[in-house]
C-alpha cells in the first residue's frame, strides 16, 4: 500500500494536482482565527473564519467576540455573520457594567456572587450590509444577577437600510411614537406619551423632514408652544438626526425655549437612541466595514460659511490646539504643582492659567467641537455665539491666585483685544489669538521660573504619582464632602487640607538632599492611599450609623392605636455611641491624623462597630447604668471594651 | 370583614333601641303628655378625671387591662376638683384578634362617694360590673379610626336609705379619630388630634323613660412619647336623661388628663446572660 501511493505520487501528473489544489486552498479556502482580538481598544477574543483573498482578510462566516472573564465586570459580546466582509443575518451588540454584591449566596454547594447593574443591548439583522428588518435597542438594569426592569427599549424597522413607517422608544415613564416617510424623512406628529399612553406630554410636528412646531405639556391646562421659522426652506438640506440635528434645533430656539426641551423629554431619548446607534457603526467601522444604522433624516435651513468665515474658524482652531497644548503643558507640570504650594509668581501663573481654561478654553472647545461635526453651517452664526457665549465674550482679563488662595490679576502683556459683544466670528478669532498669545507670555515666564528647578529625574516620577495621588484624593473629597453631615464634612476637610500641607512641606525639603526627598515620597505615597482608604471609611459612616440604629430598632404593636411603632432599645449605647465616641473619633480626624496614627484609627472604629452590634444580643443593663453617667468619651470606649 | 357586619348590626341595634312601639300605641297620650311634659336641662356640672389606662402584654395575644380612673367633681366652693366623686377600677383580658381587631372581657369595682352634701346616706358605696369589649381600627389616609362596641352588666345602689342595688345592662358605641399632627402616622413624638363621641344605652327593670343615659363628645389632644407611653389632655361634654326622669337632663363639662402605659411582660430577650462582657 505505502509503496503504491509512493509511486503514485512520482508521478507528474498528480504532482500537478497537488500545486493546484495548493494554490486553491491559499486562494479560497476558509480559514479560522481564534485569539486575542481588539475593537476600540477593548481587548478580548475573537472567533471567526475568513479566507484571504489579494493578501486581504475577508471575514466570511460566523463572528464572534467576547471581551468577559470571571472576574470582569463589564463584558462586551458581539454576534453575528460575515459574507466576504459585509455584515449579513441577525446580529448581537451586548455590554453590561456590573457591581458584585457584597454577600456570596451558598448555591448547589458553591458561592455564588450575584450582580447589580445595566446591560445594554442590540439586536437586528443585515442585508448586504444594510440594516434590514427590526432593530432593537435596549437598557436593561439587572438586580440579584436578574433582569429587574426594562429602563429603554427602541424599536426601528429598517428595510434595505432605510427605517421605515413608525418606530417606537420607550423609557420607564414614556413612550415615544413617530413616523416616517418611505425616504426615511420625519414626518407627521412625533408624540411622548405618559406609559400608561393617555397624556401626551410632547409633540413634534414635522413635515416632509421639516420640523415646524414642538408642543410641550408644561402642565393640565398649559401648553408651551415652540414655533420654528420655516423661510430659507430652499436652502434646505437632507442631514441625519442625531445629536447634530439636535444641537442645530438647540441654537435655533435658545430664545423661544425657557423649558429647555432639548435636555430631556423626546429629545433626549432621540439622543440616547443615536448615541446607541453610533456605538455600533463605530464598532463595525472598527471591524473594517462601516455601517449606518442612524439614518433617519430631517431637513434644516443652511447657511452657508463665507470665505472669511471659513478662514476665521481655520484660524480659531488653530489658536485653540495651540493654546490647549500649552495650558495642557502647565497644568500637568508636576514640579509646576508642587511649586505653585510656596512660590507666589508660579502660584500666580499656574492658577492663571486655570483660569483661562475654565474661562475661554471650555467653549473655545465646543465651538471647535460644532467645527468638527460640521454643524455650524446649519447655525446662524449669531446664534451659534449669542448660545455660546449669552453675555458676550468673557472680559479681556486673566485671574490668578496666590499660594493662600486670594485672587489676584494677571498682568496681561499683550497688546491684542477683541470685541465682546458681537456677532461676528472675527471677534471670536481675535479672542482666541488673545488667548494664546497669553498662554504662550506665562509659558515663557514659567520657562524662567523652571530653569531655576533642577530637575530630579530620580525623584520625577515618583513626584509625579505623588501629585497625581493627592490630586485624586482632594478631588474626591471635593465631589463627597458637600453632602456630608456637618461632623463629617469637617473631617473630610481636613484631610485635605493634610494632603496640601504634606506637599508643600514636601516641596520645601531641599532641592540637594535627593536621599530625604526620595524617602519622603515614598512615605507620603503610602500616607496618600491610607489617607484615601480613610475617606472611604468616613464616607461610609451615616450608611452604618443607620444600619446600627436599624439593629438596635425593634417594631412593638401598640393595642392603643393598633399600630405598629418602631422603638430604640438599650438608648443608652446608641446615646453613648452618636453623642460621645463619634464625635470624639471624627474630632481626632479634623485635628489631624498623622500619616502613623491612620491604620490605628481605622482599626478602633471597625472595633466599635462589631462591639455595638455583639452588644445588640447581650444582657447589657448594668452597662447601659454606667453609660448613663459617664460623659468622657475615653471611658466610654473602656467601658464598651474597644481599645484605644 | 367580620368586623364591619358587627358594626352594622350595632348600628342597627341603635337605631332600633330609639323606636319605642309602646309609644306608638299611645298617641294620644304622648300629645297631650306634650303639652305638660317638656325636656329639662339640669345646671351644669364642672369636673375633672384623671385616667390612667394600662394595656400590659402577657402573651403573644392575651393582654391585661389595668385602668384606674379618679374622677372629681365640683363643690359649692371649688370648681372641677371640689371632692373626690368615684374611684374607678377596672380590669379585664384582652384578646387580640388581629391588628386591627380586639376583644376584651372583665370586671368593674368603682367606689362611689356621695357627693351630695344634703345626703344623710352613707359616703361611700361600691358599684360591680362586668363588662365585655369589642374594638375594630380602621386606617384612614395617616389618621386612625376606631369603632369601640362595650356592653356592661352593672350593679348599682344611690345614696338613699331605702335604695337597694339595682341591675341595669349598658350599651355604648364609641366612634374616635386619632389625626396625627406633625408626623406622617401614630408614632413617637406624634402629637394628634382625637376627636370621640360616644352614645351610652341603658335598659332595666328601672329603666322606664331614661334609655339614652350619656352622649359624650370629647376633643382631645394626645403625645406618644414612645410605643409605651402616651399622655392626652382634653374637654368633653356630656348630657343624659336621669334615671328617675326621662325628661330631665344632667350636663356635665369635664377636663380629662389621660395616661396610656403599655409595658410588654413578655420579653426574655435581653435577659441572656453575657458571654463576652464582664463590666
């Protein structure tokens, strides 16, 4: 048998079979990949075949990418088929952002962990890379690892790419109906009714893709009418609607809108449903073939951009990439920050340049943003500044701050100006070369100051973590404080104003002793995440406060009024706990802990908690005699057996 | 709802006891007694009680009541607190039928003192009852509302030196709110508004033209320091035939301070020695 198929293969003609069915196989044959994938920079695993044909890839079959592993909590699944690189058949778009639950669940002898969180979803099919048939988006919050409740749901039907007749989008509370025409042009009434569809609470009146009016409930007998002008209709053009379409409508009611319509209500679910949609072209265009599933369209009047415009807003782009690079520069300097602690001229320049930011560069960004997305020519261009800037350009004037914080100007050098009221973009363009000529003035000025900064590259990067650890930490306890009770507000305070002191104390340590830097960083990095850990448990506090009470609540049936009413029991512990050891504990913490007395801190204020809940259960009544008249809170704590 | 048929059939029974067929027989006589016999209101009399009630819990759904009434009335000299009228004691068990539902059977001993300063008859005589209790609550919005049906088998005696004990049965239907004030329901720190009225039947052998013995109209205004404390304060005015003459009214305007108790004797808990605590 060997020695047959041997001979068999001598000869030529089998031989030039084999090169032929070589040469097939490296031209058509299907092939598999399963590995490591990326979309968007989200890295997973991809499973698909493809053949390749003229050295190019072509997907041709079943797709499917997982970015998901045991302990990662938002997973990305994509489904769905490929005929030579377009999109075919029914597709699958999911993600979820999930939060574990604290508590694991003893299930068929293993722990189960059970989730909390959104999923997000969309399903439909392709024709020939088109969106074909019904798509469906939805927001699902998911609790106990179960969906719980649908949050929205949209659904579009699509025929060879086009939507088609009505869709519909629902949230919780609304439900939105609209029409459309066979060219995919709103049309008709758009109306968001309540869920329960009897009141209507907005309607959007468009025609043949032109929206003419919006009619809003404003309440049972009031509603608020919205008229759009409808002249320049022949300068009309056919755009998508999306959140372009929604920003152009935006700039062209400010007036006429007190309500605000374009923040919620339909319009926000038009936007949420785009945003979804988009998600899903961008993936596939990150997959190498582009798809268009935001394609409903409306008509909006254009104005076209004069050549001078067109060069203003060339020009203003570029003042503001230039100006955002500079700021970009300053404020992530890490020797700047920690500078600007003790070193009034950089305090000033820094903080100036903080101010030019929120004060110019914010909206200079947006417009920048309109520039890109090419809405501005649908935007009348007195709107589109009167919108952005509604009281005019900001003054031509800079502030700074010392190292206390006081405000003080900034001594402006150049000599450009621009006018604040205007309409015109020119004055835009001026502001924004205003602008940069000032962040390039303190930039060269903070050039002299940071030749005088000998630059420590051992220490560079660990100053670097070190800002950037403190940043974080100040930042959160900005976001947490506000809504903290008074106590606990000044504690948090406190710690930030630590967390500044610790720097600046840092910053002074010479410049020549490298080795007491080097260590003081270190130390300081560990005292930050301590310190972090620390507003963690502080922030916690009214949560197990509550908790304690609810445990030392019980519910009593009064037969006099054959209710039932909740009661504190053993008042004296709680009494003790809130009035003396709390606020005895946040004392030490607003008067300053230092980096060695946190982990110690910590550590009696868990003790406390178990102790006051092991208590709840025991036979405390000669206890509850001694805290009665005790009013130090050391001796409390001795009495309750917590250790200092 | 059980509840509601009894309330209905009470009310019914109320209404009945108002339609005398003895009278409607003798038209003619009530005409002409009308035009000699008309309705007489007695002087108002001033007082003042002081309640204590007690619902102590002895088991999951018996409960003790305990409520100890002084009431005081006025003298020629003092107003509402001139001397001591009755000592009331009264108790009973009481059986919670449901949250809303209970009943309630027990016994009276008041100490009646004569209080009337011409009287040559003794100062002091005690009264028996038993009496029986049937309460229904009703939630309405934040407020409560309660029905209290109680029937008591009384034996009593006056003054007189020739009166003997006589034996009357009592029918009473109390209708009473209990409005929370600055809070969203009855619960500590509640203050409430508890309006009450109450009808008092009464039928025996002596009972001849005097059926309707009380009408009580109270306002009272009640704290719940906690689940079990409550102190009330309030007015009431009452009116009702005498027993000798159904045409002569007795009207009494009375200030009533009310203490509610309610301890629990059933707890073991917290009773468990201590295993880790040694203080």
């Amino acid at each position: 048998m060997f020695r047959l198929s041997l001979s068999i293969s001598k000869a030529p003609g089998f031989r030039l079979f084999c090169c032929l069915v070589f040469f097939c196989n490296l031209g058509f044959a299907q092939q598999i990949y399963n590995g490591d994938y990326e979309i968007l920079g989200v890295a997973g695993e991809a499973t698909y075949t493809y053949r390749l044909k003229e050295g190019d890839t072509l997907k041709n079959g079943p797709f499917l990418f997982q970015h998901s592993s045991q302990n990662n909590l938002d997973p990305v699944a994509i489904k769905g088929s490929f005929k030579n690189d377009i999109p075919v058949g029914l597709w699958h778009y999911s993600s979820g952002n999930y939060v574990p639950q604290k508590e694991k669940e003893f299930v068929d002898f293993s722990f189960v962990t059970r989730l909390d969180g959104i999923k997000k979803a969309v399903e439909g099919s392709y024709y020939e890379g088109l969106p074909d048939s019904t798509w469906t988006i939805t927001r699902d919050s998911i609790g106990d690892s179960k969906v719980s409740s649908n949050q929205f749901k949209s659904e579009i039907t699509y025929k060879e790419g086009i939507p088609q007749l009505s869709f519909t989008i629902e949230t919780t509370e609304n439900l939105l109906i609209g029409r459309l025409l066979r060219n995919a042009s709103a049309h008709d009434t758009w109306t968001l009714f309540t869920k329960d569809g009897i009141n209507e609470i907005e309607n959007w009146v468009f025609d043949n893709g032109v929206l003419r009016e919006v009619r809003i409930r404003v309440n049972d007998s009031v509603e608020k009418v919205l008229s759009f002008n409808q002249d320049k209709q022949e300068d009309a053009e056919l755009i998508y609607l999306d959140e372009n379409y929604l920003t152009i409508m935006e700039f062209g009611l400010q007036k006429q809108d007190t309500t605000h319509v374009f923040d919620h209500g339909l319009s926000s679910l038009l936007k949420e449903n785009a945003t979804y949609q988009h998600q899903v072209e961008t993936m596939m265009s990150d997959l190498g073939s582009p798809v268009k599933l935001a394609v409903m369209k409306v008509k909006v009047p254009r104005y076209d951009l004069s050549k001078e415009e067109e060069k203003n807003l060339t020009a203003i782009t570029e003042h503001y990439e230039k100006s955002r690079s500079l700021a970009g520069i300053v404020l992530t300097d890490t020797q700047l920050i920690l500078k600007k602690l003790t070193d009034q001229k950089v305090a000033l320049l820094y903080n100036a340049v903080e101010n030019i930011e929120q004060t110019y560069l914010k909206k200079l960004e947006k417009l920048n943003g309109y520039r890109k997305d090419e809405v501005i020519r649908f935007i009348k261009r007195d709107a589109l500044i009167e919108g952005l800037w509604p009281s005019g350009l900001p003054p031509r004037e800079v502030v700074g701050k010392d190292t206390s914080g006081l405000q003080v100007a900034y001594p402006v050098k150049t000599g450009l100006t621009y006018s604040r009221s205007t309409n015109k973009l020119q004055d835009v363009e001026d502001m924004a070369h205003f602008v940069e000529s000032v962040l390039t003035e303190i930039q060269d000025d903070l050039g002299l100051s940071l030749k005088n900064l000998k630059p420590q590259k051992q220490v560079d990067t660990k100053e670097e973590a070190l800002v950037q650890q403190a940043g974080q930490l100040k930042i959160r306890i900005d976001s947490l404080a506000p809504s903290q009770p008074d106590d606990l507000r000044k504690a948090l305070l406190a710690l930030k104003g630590r967390a500044d002191q610790q720097l600046q104390q840092y910053a002074l340590i010479d410049q020549d002793s490298l080795e007491t830097k080097n260590r003081r960083a270190g130390e300081l990095k560990i005292c930050f995440a301590e310190q972090q850990e620390l507003v963690d448990l502080l922030i916690q506090i009214p949560d197990e406060q509550e908790e304690l009470k609810e445990a030392y609540t019980e519910e009593v049936y009064v037969i006099f009024t054959a209710t039932i009413m909740d009661e504190q029991v053993k008042k004296h512990i709680i009494n003790a706990y809130e009035k003396q050891v709390l606020p005895y504990l946040l004392k030490q913490v607003q008067e300053g802990l230092s980096c060695e007395e946190i982990q110690d801190w910590m550590t009696t204020y868990r003790n406390i908690q178990d102790r006051l809940l092991q208590l709840r259960n025991e036979d405390t009544r000669r206890l509850e005699r001694k805290l009665k008249r005790e009013d130090n809170p050391q001796e409390v704590l001795k009495l309750l057996g917590v250790a200092l | 709802m059980p509840s509601h048929k009894i309330i209905s059939l009470f009310l019914l029974a109320l209404t009945l006891a108002f339609v005398n067929p003895a009278r409607g027989q003798d038209k003619p006589d009530i005409d002409s007694e009308t035009e000699t016999r008309a309705s007489k209101y007695k002087d108002v009399k001033r007082k003042f009680w002081f309640n204590t009630y007690g619902n102590i819990r002895i088991s999951k759904r018996l409960f003790w009541i305990a409520q100890t009434h002084l009431r005081f009335e006025e003298t020629a000299g003092t107003p509402y607190v001139g001397q001591i009228g009755q000592i009331y004691n009264r108790h009973a068990i009481g059986y919670i039928y449901d949250k809303k539902t209970n009943f309630a059977l027990g016994g009276v001993l008041r100490l009646n003192f004569n209080t009337d300063p011409d009287s040559d008859g003794p100062d002091l005589l005690p009264e028996y009852r038993i009496w029986h209790q049937y309460q229904f609550a009703m939630p309405l919005y934040n407020a409560m509302a309660y029905h209290r049906i109680r029937i008591e088998h009384r034996w009593s005696k006056s003054f007189g030196e020739e009166d003997e004990y006589i034996f009357r049965n009592r029918y009473r239907y109390m209708f009473r709110l209990k409005v929370p004030l600055n809070k969203p329901g009855l619960q500590p720190g509640a203050l409430y508004i508890a309006p009450e009225s109450e009808v008092i039947l009464q039928s025996g052998k002596q009972v001849v033209d005097s059926p309707l013995e009380d009408v009580r109209l109270n306002a009272t205004l009640g704290y719940i320091i906690n689940p079990r404390l409550t102190v009330a304060g309030g007015f009431m005015y009452s009116f009702g035939q005498t027993l000798d003459d159904g045409s002569v009214y007795n009207q009494n305007y009375t200030f009533r301070i009310h203490l509610y108790f309610s301890p629990d004797l059933r707890k073991v808990k917290n009773k468990l020695p201590s295993v880790h605590f040694r203080d």
